[in-house]
C-alpha cells in the first residue's frame, strides 16, 4: 500500500483502523469469559460457606 491509502485509513486520533472481530474469536472470547465467571462464582461460594478460608488461623 501507499501512504495515500495509509491516510485514508486512518483516524484523526491518529489510530490506525482496526476491521471488526470474526465471529469465532468473539465466540470464543464469550465462551473464556463465561468459563472465568463460573469459576469465580464457584470461588466465591466456597469462601461463603467456609470451605475456602482467606485468612486461616486463629
């Protein structure tokens, strides 16, 4: 490419354009994302109920 297409894809912020995620990587970035809440909803319980203490001792 040349700069003159360069230009023209460019922002005035002066980001350059970035195209719009594929529907696998943003299925696929829901699906890391649901996995993590389970786990800590999952951590959250078990700190809740005393299987899991945060600062033990005493």
């Amino acid at each position: 490419m040349n700069d003159e297409d360069d230009e023209r894809r460019g922002r005035p912020d002066g980001h350059r354009y970035e195209a719009p995620e594929s529907d696998e990587s943003r299925v696929s970035k829901e699906w890391v994302y649901a996995v993590l809440g389970i786990i800590v909803l999952g951590l959250m319980v078990l700190i809740a109920t005393g299987k899991v203490q945060i600062f033990p001792g005493g």
